[in-house]
C-alpha cells in the first residue's frame, strides 16, 4: 500500500521556539488517522507544512508522492483541507462560497455546479444552499467546511478540529460523515482533542506532545503499551485471595492483577481472557460472583501518558 | 527552489469576486454618492462662472474641472481630497479582513499562490476605482455638454482622459498604502486609521511641514543661488506627497498654459509667449515625472505589501 503522507525530521521553529521538533509520520493511503494532542501540540504547525501553506524549517514532507512546497498547486489539487474554525464569506449564500472555492480549483461550469449540489446533498446542507452564511449555525458552518473538502474530490482529506463546539447530536452526524469520506476511498487526517470521537473513526492514531509524535499505532496496541494492558477484566470472587490472586497472574496474556476492594480484582489482560479468569477462580477454589471487562479508553491512555511524563518533567525541574 | 506552477493560477477568479464585492457593497455606495455630490456642485458652480465671463479660451471645456466658485473648491481639489478616501475604502481590510473571517486559510488551501490572492485583490481595487472614475468624468462631461451647451474638441478629449489616467494612478498609490497596512496589522481598524493618518498627514500637515523641513535641514549657502537651491529642495521635499503630485499633474494636464512646474528663471522665459498653450504632447512631457512617481510609489508599496504578505504567518 502506499504513503499518502510521508514526513521525515520534520522540524519547524518560529524564532527560538519550536512548534514542531523533528516528526515522522506515515499515514497509509485509505485510512483514516487521528492527530491527538493538547492545545498548542503542534497539530495545526503540521497540517499547515503537509499543505505547504508554512515552510518547514528541517525535513521532508512527501504528500501523495509530492513535494508540497515545490508542487503547491498539485498538492492542494488532490488534498482537501478544513482549518480549525472554519470561516466563509457571511454575505454570500453556501452556493457562492461554495462557486468561489471551486473556481479557484479550477472547476467550472456546469461540472461545479453539479459538484455543488451532490457535496451539499452530501453533507445535508441542500435546504439552506441558497441561504446566506450568516444566519449559519456552527454545525453547518462545519459541514459547509465539508463540503467544501468534498467538492474537490480530493484523495485526502485534512481536517483540522473537524467536530470542536459542536452538540453531541452533530458531533455524531459528522463522524458518521468521516466514515462516508473513507468508504470513498479518500484518506482521512484528523486532529483533535476530543479523544473518543478520534477512537470512534480512526484506525490509527499519533499522540502529539511538545512537538513531537511519542505514540503512534492502533488505539488497542497504544493502549497495550501505556496501559500495561489494552483490556481491564473486574472479577468479584469469594475464597482465598492469595491463591485467586496468583492463579490469575498465572494466565497466559495476563499483565498484572491488583487486589482491589475485598473480593475484587482487577486484571489488566492483552485479550478478552474473561472465560481464563472465570476457570482460574474456580480452579484456585473460588466462587466468582460477577465478571466484567472494560475496553480501553484513549482517555486512559492519554491521560496515563500525560501522567508519567508529567512526572518526569516534575523530576527533571527537581 | 522553483515552484512550479503559475502565480497567476486564479486571479481571475479573486478578481470577478472582489470587485463584485466592491461594487455591491454599502460603503462604495456612500463615497460615491459622497463624490458625486461634490462633483455635481463643483461643476454647476463651474458652469455659472463660466457663463459669466465671456472669453475666449480654447479650453473653455476643460475649466469645467478647475474653476472654483466661492465657497466651493474645484472638482480637482474635491477628487484630491476624495480619490484617497475611496482608495483607503476598498483596501484597508483586504488581507486582515480574510484572517478576521477565518476564510484565508481555507482559500490559500485551494490550489493557488498567494501571489493570485493579492494581485488579484490589487486589481479588483484599481478595477472598481477606474470604473467609479470613469463614471464620473462621463457624468461631469455629459453634465457639462448640457450646462455650458458646447462639445468637447478632440484635444479635450484627450487630455480629460490622461487626466482620468491621472486620477486612477493616484488611486492606486492609496490603494497600495491601504493593502500594504491591511497586510501590516491585523485590527482592520487601526489599519484603517493608520491608512488615514497617512492621508491627513499628506493631505494637511504637508505643505505645513516641507517649509519648516527645508529651512532645517536644507541647503543654506547666501545669496541667490542659495534661494534657488532652497526652493528646488523644498519643491523636491513636497513631492514626496502624491497628493502634489497628483496637483501639479492634473494643473499642467488641464491647464495647457502651463509651462513649468517649479520655479522659473527669467532667462528661461527669454522668447516665450506667455499664455499661449501647449500642445498636448509638451504638457505630457511636462508630467511625465508626476505620472512616473506616482507609479513607482504604487509599484513601491505594492512590492512592499507583497514580500510582507509572502512570508507571514498564515494561521489564525
């Protein structure tokens, strides 16, 4: 399969501070991959150089095979881009914004016309195509966006905070539209710090911390290497602790147990071991009274991450 | 590094949109009603005086721009006064006004050059202006066919056109300050205001300044020779304002008597028939260095906006 995007060393400094300080990044072509980080991560520093609309200081980017900043016009051909808060022209109607973006595509004709029509159809904003921007709400300001992104049929889309302010309910229309873009084949790059609606629709994610990426992988195996364990199984048991406790230890996949409450465990496993832990209560002689497992979250992930290396920097400031 | 691709990929496109915009929107409508109220008053006040006095000036026509009846000044002086105001009008929020929208980002991530973004807003300025400015002088002309009742000579024709010429480069260097300050600072009101402190600076404070400049920091050698360097310095100091410039050009352009834009010597008038016009040719050849300043400031400016515009900061 190849890279939609390839970047290597990728450094950008403003003055002394550097926003992004030497990334790699490969997204595969077809998928949709999620940048995650805190505000001022250096998510938006690094859209801005895929699309070539900022110069990296160090490093290469290839976007689709090409060099975004001495091929911009191909780039922004085949790559469709949504910045944060997006804006459009308060005057004129989603038809004119929409007329406007795509002659400064290239398009025209009856070929943009008809463009226009199937992306807002898409994006379910055909009621209002001849409304003014103005009286736009947040939500169709952010699928307007969309479908600006759609027009140009690109081969990536870049979507910068695609679902911040939004309601939960047009939260979940737009990732649903998300998913749309990807069973079209388009490659999806998202950021966000919204970290469950990224786990809903991404195959992979990158974690951003100070400008570098320090995680990258599908959420499971990012949550096996922060978490010890991608999946957390509670078993209430009655019977021996000491003996439940180390025959559960004993199951192949299993990272750690921790005793909690009395009669509780809590077992951090690689798999759904749920039916191992149910024989291995009952083999060490135990009555399991309930069993649950939890999936890993990126919020723990996330937060387990920013905890430990919160802790190293408090360490390296003492 | 090359970039491949043309510069010019959508400048088309910013152009249709921008002088749409400028042209159907509310505050070129109050500078142009602004103007033609000025302009209707200042050519009624004209074509009175001129009916008063019965002469025989070759270019009676043309005095329909420069003549000043009490308490009402010229059209010239008007559009003076006025062209900047216009001119800072359509370009004060080019730039920072896109970054305010939050539109600019997502208009450079269509496959054009910033280049195209700015050229072609330039042009939709100086397009709008040339077509507000055309109207005018159609207006003023048709104005004056039906108050003083005779047609313009061809001469008149001509020069009432490099007189538009005139007035469209002269909008173009207010144009280019306004870009350049809408590109400098991202309030589009402070690069309003700053635009149009530049404007009362020049148009003011200027001719208040230059003579205290000169005497300052001026030649200062006794004698005549000495009062002649002073005045051609202090004539050089003024011109820096375009708003002289654009004076001394329309005065030479619309007045063929004119001879000489500065200081004279006698010697120098030695044969010539004072009074009698020039041809069209001399009185161009007269505000050549007027029109070729006023293009290099528009250039200048521009070149500056141009570099800003192309190494900044593009994210919100």
């Amino acid at each position: 399969m190849s890279l939609a995007v390839e970047a290597r060393g990728l450094v950008k400094r403003y003055g002394a501070f550097a926003a992004v300080q030497g990334l790699d990044l490969a997204i595969e072509e077809g998928t949709v991959f999620g940048l995650l980080g805190p505000n001022g991560s250096g998510k938006t520093t690094t859209i801005l150089m895929l699309i070539g609309l900022t110069e990296a200081s160090a490093g290469t980017v290839r976007v689709l095979g090409l060099d975004p900043l001495r091929q911009p016009l191909e780039v922004k051909r085949a790559v469709g881009y949504m910045p944060d808060s997006v804006g459009f022209y308060d005057e004129l109607t989603a038809r004119e914004n929409l007329r406007y973006s795509g002659k400064l595509a290239g398009l025209s004709g009856s070929e943009l016309e008809r463009r226009i029509d199937a992306a807002l159809e898409r994006v379910r904003l055909a009621h209002a195509a001849d409304q003014r921007v103005k009286v736009f709400s947040r939500g169709m300001r952010q699928r307007l966006g969309l479908a600006e992104v759609l027009l140009k049929k690109p081969r990536l889309a870049i979507l910068d905070e695609p679902t911040s302010g939004l309601d939960p309910q047009a939260t979940h229309e737009f990732l649903d539209m998300i998913r749309g873009l990807k069973a079209d084949g388009i490659t999806v790059l998202l950021s966000s710090h919204l970290l469950d609606q990224v786990q809903a629709v991404c195959d992979r994610v990158g974690l951003f911390h100070r400008g570098r990426m320090v995680l990258e992988g599908p959420v499971e195996r990012l949550a096996r290497e922060v978490l010890g364990g991608g999946y957390r199984i509670s078993a209430e048991a009655e019977g021996n602790a000491a003996s439940i406790a180390a025959a559960l230890a004993r199951i192949p996949g299993v990272n750690g147990v921790e005793p909690d409450e009395p009669n509780r465990y809590r077992v951090s496993a690689e798999r759904d071991l749920r039916s191992a832990v149910a024989e291995a209560v009952t083999g060490a002689g135990g009555t399991l009274l309930s069993l649950g497992m939890q999936r890993p979250t990126l919020d723990e992930v996330y937060n387990e991450y920013f905890r430990r290396s919160g802790g190293e920097e408090a360490r390296h400031a003492a | 590094m090359r970039r491949e691709g043309s510069p010019l990929t959508g400048v088309a496109t910013v152009l249709a949109k921008e002088t749409a915009d400028h042209l159907t929107s509310i505050r070129l409508w109050i500078l142009e009603g602004l103007i033609l109220l000025a302009a209707g008053g200042a050519v009624y006040a004209a074509s009175s005086r001129i009916r008063d006095t019965v002469s025989e000036d070759p270019f009676l026509f043309l005095t329909l721009f420069t003549v000043a009846r009490d308490p009402l000044p010229s059209f010239v002086v008007f559009l003076g006064f006025l062209v900047p105001l216009i001119s800072i009008a359509l370009g004060f929020d080019a730039v920072n006004g896109e970054h305010s929208r939050r539109t600019l980002s997502r208009v450079l991530a269509q496959p054009i050059y910033r280049d195209a973004l700015l050229i072609g807003k330039f042009l939709a300025g100086l397009l709008t202006l040339a077509i507000t400015f055309l109207t005018l002088w159609l207006l003023v002309i048709g104005l004056g066919l039906v108050v003083l009742g005779l047609p313009p000579s061809g001469e008149e024709v001509l020069r009432g056109f490099v007189f538009l010429l005139v007035t469209v480069a002269y909008g173009g260097v207010w144009l280019a300050l306004a870009m350049l300050f809408s590109v400098l600072l991202r309030q589009q009101a402070t690069a309003a205001l700053a635009a149009l402190a530049v404007w009362l600076l020049f148009a003011v404070f200027w001719s208040m300044l230059v003579p205290l400049a000169a005497e300052a920091v001026g030649p200062s050698a006794p004698g005549p020779f000495g009062d002649a360097a002073r005045a051609q310095f202090q004539l050089g100091l003024s011109r820096v304002s375009p708003n002289v410039l654009f004076a001394e050009a329309t005065l030479a352009i619309l007045n063929p008597a004119t001879r000489a834009l500065g200081p004279v010597f006698f010697s120098q008038l030695e044969g010539a028939i004072l009074g009698a016009p020039l041809p069209l040719g001399q009185s161009l050849l007269l505000i050549w260095p007027q029109l070729a300043g006023l293009a290099a400031a528009v250039i200048l400016l521009f070149t500056v906006a141009y570099v800003v515009f192309q190494r900044q900061e593009i994210r919100a």
